[in-house]
C-alpha cells in the first residue's frame, strides 16, 4: 500500500514548506530580485512586488520575538497548556514564523530559539521550535 496523499503538497504556495518540514527541514521563500525573505510563502515580493523567488533552506535559529500561553484546551489533540511562539529568523531578515512549546515555559523576548522536528512534525510537517 502507498503512503496517503497529503493535498497541502499541491498547494503552490505552502507545499514546499510542509514537504521539508516533513523532511527536517526549514524553508522560506526568498525574493531573487530584492532579496527579501518571503513568510507566509506566497509567489510573490511584497517588498518589490515581483514574482521571481525560490525556496531558501534556513539555519533554524531565530530570536523569540512573542509568545502567548493556551491555557484551556479546545482540542483533545493539544493539552494545556501549551504555548504558541513567534520567531524571528536569523538568517532571513523579516520573516517570523510560527510554533509552540509543551507547557508554559519561561520565555524572555529575544532569547535565543531552534527548529525542532519532533514525530508529530515529520508527519503533519509543522515545524517546532525550542528554547536555547
């Protein structure tokens, strides 16, 4: 039997983001006429408005730019509480992207954060972050 086909690969543009997520992998779109990084992925620059941009494999270090806690569970799939974060990527200048952390840490703004890639990940392709 083949694996099940997932129809968010066919998104043209958020497919590529979840199949390297699924892979381990962090990407963003990134403008090939001005240079800007590109999240949400779209096919297009919103700082240039041009339509010529690739897909660019980040480091998967960013700096935690904002964070909320959930406390009251809303779906048996995610106990609270748990924490959903917005980092600020590294190497791309401008893109922010979005996770969560089991529990309720404790966080500071600007404290360093990494990818992480946990089971759940590699089969919804939902890229995860941690505390460093």
């Amino acid at each position: 039997m083949s694996d099940p086909v997932n129809p968010v690969d066919f998104d043209r543009d958020t497919g590529a983001f979840f199949k390297a997520a699924r892979e381990g992998k962090l990407v963003y779109r990134k403008c090939l006429d001005c240079g800007a990084g590109i999240h949400l992925p779209t096919t297009f620059c919103g700082v240039c408005g041009g339509h010529n941009t690739g897909w660019r494999t980040a480091a998967g270090t960013g700096t935690l730019f904002s964070w909320t806690t959930v406390m009251h569970q809303v779906h048996p799939a995610y106990p609270a509480p748990y924490t959903i974060v917005v980092v600020a990527l590294d190497d791309a200048p401008g893109v922010r992207m979005i996770g969560s952390l089991p529990g309720q840490p404790t966080l500071r703004a600007g404290q360093p954060m990494a990818v992480e890639f946990d089971p759940a990940s590699q089969v919804r392709g939902l890229p995860q972050w941690r505390a460093l």
